[in-house]
C-alpha cells in the first residue's frame, strides 16, 4: 500500500526531447493536409494538436485539472489582446463608414506619379493598412489594382509585386489595428503600444531602406504613362458615395497622438471609434442604427464598383470573431505544451549554448522563420517562440518588448515570402505572381529581420528591464510590463 501511494502522489515524469517533438510533428503534418491540401482554416488542427499534447502529458503523470489550467491559463494571457481586436473590429466599422478609411485611400492614391510608381506603390499600401490593419485587404484591393497599373507602364510583375507586400506588411506591423501587432506583445508580456514604439527602432530604417530601394528600380519607368481608368473610376465613386474632405484624417491622426502620449489601447481604441461614428452621422448622413450596425457588422459597400466595394466591405465585431477563435485555439496548445513543460523542454534544447543577447535573438528570429516554413501559419510562427523564449529574456533582464518586436519583425513579415504559407498562398493568388519571385523585392520584409539580429549582436535598442520591472516579473512571471 505505502508503495501504491507513493506512485498515485509521484511527480510527473520529465518529458524526454523526442517526445516533445511529436505535437509539433503532429501539428506541422496536420496544419499541411488542412491548409495545403483541403485548403481549410487551421483552427481544427491546432485543437487536434492540443489533443496530441495533453495525451503526452497524461501518458507522462500530468493530471486532467492540471492541463485544463494549462488550457486556461494560456488563453488568459490573450485576453487583453482579443479585447482590443473586438473593439478594432468596431472601430473599422466604423472608419469607413464615416468615410475616414474611404478619405486615406482617396488622398493615399493621390500621390501617384509615374516616375515614382513603385516608391508610391510601398507608400500607398502603407497607408491602407496602417488604416486598416490588414495586410490581406490591402493585397486583394488596392494591390490589385496596382498591379494592373504596373503591368500597364511594362514595369515587372514581381517588384510591383514585391512593393505592394512591404507596404501591406509594413502596416499589418505596426498598426494597432492587426491582430498581428496584438498578437506579439500578449505573448511576451508587455502592451501594445510600447510594443508599437519599440518596432519604430527596427520599422522605420527598414522602411526608409525599402523606400530608397523602390525609388532607385523605378527611376527607369520614369516615361511611363499610367493607365489612369480605374484609378479615376476609383475617385470618382469615392467621391460620389462619400463626402470627402480632409478633417476625416483627422481620427487617424489623433489615435496616433494618443499611441505617443501613451494613452491605454483599449480607451484610445475606443475614442477612435466613438470618432468614427460622430463623424458617419455628421459627415456622412448616417443613422444611429447604422452607426450601429456597421460597429457589429461591418459595413457593406454597395457602389457597385468591385474594387471599391471588395475593399470596403469589411470591419465590424463580428469581423474579428474568427481571429478570436484562432488564437484562443493557438494559445490553448501552447498554454498545454507549456504547463506539461514540453516547450521548456524544447527551449532548452534549443537554448542549451545560448548565453548572449545576439544569440538569443537570432534563435528567436530563425525559430519563428522555421515555424512559417513548417508550421505554415504566422500565428503559430509567433505564439509558440514567444512562449518558448519568453524565459530566456526574462533572465537575461532583457525587456519583453524585445521579444515582441523579434517576433513581429520574423513570424509577421516572413509569412508571405514562403509559397505554402497561408500569407503567401494568399498573396500568390491575389497579386498572380509565386512568392518565389517576387521575394528578391520585398525589400521591408527582408531588412527588417537582419536589422533585428544586427542590433541584437551590438546591444543597439536592447533595452533591459528596470530593477522595479524585475522585481514585479520575479513576484508574478506572467505580468505585463
């Protein structure tokens, strides 16, 4: 009996690295057949992972309870993040159908001039997805169109292509609006506007880097002439289904302050929202049911024009659901891996020689590169590195938005360079043109994780953790700083 005892009280056993691997395994094969194959959304093996993790755990003495508060636990972490993605949701909503998001693309296309088309082109993407928060929409609107344009004036498909993907991706970055940007920091450990301010350090010179870049390959197309149609037709019903005037920029811009003076994301969000909906009801003539309406909804483009109408036909509460969904199923695998110690067996494993800043953050670059690569999903490509590694930095006393900026700066803008990823399948089908060939352009994409690693190597931007902030994480592991 006394022996009986011992065994039902036993600790459970550590889990060996060969079987740790098996759920990832097991994802990377499962995420492949269902996005590659049945060209379906990942949520579904993400949950089958889960299932495969926790059998592990069981198999190795972890209790049911014990996982289940795994499962909870790890999706607590997100709940910051999944709050502000359902207030963007409404935020969106309402943008456009105020007319803000309808003003930025207006002005944003204004700026097009053939001797600078492909500069313009990475300029103008910017500003639809900073606006939007959507590297996706952005592609499969005004990059479309774009990419009429550039085949008109004989310029190359794939540094059209590649412009139109660093633009997307730059705002998909730093937008408060991407799921992405909200993503990160919830994983690391810190918020997202001092996520947002720290990626400057790492955005902004890979952007002047790709701005200087497109402008040198575009000064050759100077005599080009650009076919103007859909660029008028898009102006003309802009303007004839809007009331465009410059004073609707002025929410953007104000949100922008707020993200400087340091404002909470979920007031400042909400402000922006609340703006969005005064100006649809002052500017716009809508009706508070509508305002309300495109706030849980989305709002419904109906010019019918389908190049506005595709763009501006989105947002909404209801939007963001499906987002929700995905990383509540991502952070519950993570959060079982974790509490089974499966990720710190692998961290370990990975991190056995790493005893510096640069090759932490290098290892936290390739690992999120690697997971794009095998794993085909940028969400994973960020939630399991940002968990495996979020110890790593903490001991080093290095600040978790050094974390969150190296996986923004891989998992995010590596994600449409790899052909079977769900980016870059994307971005292949809507721009026509395989990632393969315009990767050699996406000049933002590629900068960004070498400078990244460069100022991880020289200490530049690695800023450390104050004595107060390590105090707070060695009383609570999991706070946000």
């Amino acid at each position: 009996m006394p022996e009986s005892g011992k065994g039902l009280n036993s600790p459970p056993k550590r889990i060996r690295p060969a079987v740790a691997v098996i759920p990832i395994l097991f994802l990377i094969a499962a995420l492949f057949v269902t996005i590659v194959v049945l060209k379906q959304d990942p949520h579904i093996p993400l949950l089958l992972a889960g299932a495969v993790a926790a059998a592990v755990g069981v198999l190795h003495g972890h209790r049911w309870p014990d996982i289940q508060k795994g499962i909870i636990h790890g999706i607590s972490l997100a709940m910051g993040a999944i709050l502000i993605l359902m207030v963007v949701g409404t935020m969106i909503g309402t943008w456009i159908s105020g007319g803000i998001v309808p003003a930025m693309m207006f002005y944003g296309l204004k700026i097009l001039s053939p001797g600078i088309f492909l500069a313009a082109t990475l300029v103008i993407c910017s500003i639809v997805s900073i606006g939007t928060g959507s590297s996706w929409s952005t592609a499969g609107t005004v990059g479309v169109a774009l990419i009429g344009i550039g085949q008109g004036l004989g310029i190359p498909t794939a540094m059209v292509a590649g412009a139109i993907v660093s633009g997307a991706y730059f705002g998909d970055k730093i937008s408060p609006l991407s799921d992405t940007t909200n993503l990160a920091p919830a994983v690391s450990g810190t918020d997202l506007f001092t996520h947002v301010r720290h990626m400057m350090y790492t955005a902004v010179p890979g952007y002047l880097a790709a701005l200087v870049l497109f402008g040198i390959l575009g000064m050759r197309f100077a005599g080009g002439r650009i076919e103007s149609d859909k660029i008028e037709a898009f102006f003309s019903t802009i303007q004839g289904n809007f009331q465009i005037h410059p004073v609707l920029l002025l929410p953007p811009v104000l949100v922008i302050v707020m993200v400087v003076l340091r404002v909470p994301p979920l007031p400042a969000l909400l402000g922006g929202m609340l703006l969005g909906a005064g100006f649809g009801m002052a500017m716009q003539g809508r009706t508070l049911a509508e305002v309300v309406l495109a706030a849980k909804a989305g709002f419904v483009s109906t010019t019918g024009v389908p190049m506005v109408d595709d763009l501006l036909t989105r947002g909404g509460l209801d939007s963001m659901m499906n987002t929700v969904a995905l990383i509540l199923c991502a952070l519950a695998f993570g959060g079982i891996m974790e509490r089974t110690g499966t990720l710190q067996v692998l961290a370990e494993a990975l991190l056995r020689k790493v005893r510096r800043t640069g090759p932490l953050v290098a290892t936290t670059v390739l690992s999120c590169i690697g997971m794009n690569v095998i794993a085909s999903d940028q969400y994973m490509a960020i939630v399991i590195p940002g968990r495996m590694y979020r110890s790593a930095y903490i001991r080093l006393r290095l600040h978790p938005k050094n974390l969150s900026r190296a996986l923004e700066a891989s998992g995010t803008l590596t994600s449409p360079l790899i052909p079977w990823n769900s980016c870059g399948a994307f971005m292949g089908a809507t721009l026509g043109i395989s990632p393969l060939l315009y990767l050699p352009y996406a000049f933002l994409n590629l900068v960004i994780p070498l400078i990244t690693v460069l100022y991880g190597y020289t200490g530049i931007t690695m800023h450390k953790m104050t004595p107060d902030e390590v105090k707070a994480l060695e009383e609570d592991p999991e706070r946000t700083i």
